[in-house]
C-alpha cells in the first residue's frame, strides 16, 4: 500500500510537495533491522527534504520582504527630497515676493521726494 503525504507551503501549486511512503499492510511486522533502518532512513531522507524545500521557501520570502521594505524606503526618500525641494522653492518666491515690495516702496518714496521739491 502507497500513502501519499501533501503538503502545501506556498500559495503556488508548483512549490507544494508531495512526499510518498510505502506503508506495510495491518497486521504485519518489520522482521529485520536492516529493514526498518531502512525505512527509518527514507523517513528521516523525506523530513529533510521537506525541510529544505521549506526553508528555501523561507528564504525567498524574506528576500521578497527585504526587497519591499527596500522599495518603501526609496519611495519615503524621495517623498522627503521633493518635500524639501518644494519648501526651497517657496522660500525662494516669498524672498523674491520681498524684494519685489521692497524696491516698489523704495519707488514711491523717491517719486514723493520728487514731487516734494
């Protein structure tokens, strides 16, 4: 008798496993030790198997997460870039805003200096 064992570790079908063990039918026993050393091995072969692929997995997903928290730091800086170039830009028109009212009230004075004479 053949059982079969699934396990699903992603979302994606190609990265399920599937593991198959023969099992001995009811009622009977493993007669010599060379026998179950070697089905305790192919179990122990199939739990490591399972495990790597699963830490592959892992793996992928942490590097997946680091790339998006990478992603979500860039867009944060350049958030912060264009926020400080925006401020320079407005600092730059208020200043040009004052020179601006500065040199027309500098005029009007001159011109009632003018008239005054």
């Amino acid at each position: 008798m053949l059982v079969t064992n699934h396990m699903e570790v992603s979302k994606k079908p190609e990265q399920n496993y599937t593991t198959a063990l023969s099992k001995e039918e009811p009622g009977t026993k493993v007669q010599e030790q060379t026998t179950a050393q070697a089905a305790d091995k192919e179990v122990e072969v199939s739990i490591s198997d399972v495990n790597s692929r699963k830490s592959v997995l892992s793996d992928d997903e942490l590097n997946v997460a680091l790339e998006n928290v990478l992603a979500s730091q860039s867009n944060i800086l350049d958030v912060d870039k264009a926020d400080d170039m925006i401020r320079a830009a407005n600092r730059r028109i208020l200043e040009n805003a004052n020179d601006s009212v500065l040199a027309q009230a500098n005029q009007s004075s001159d011109v009632v200096k003018e008239l005054c004479k």
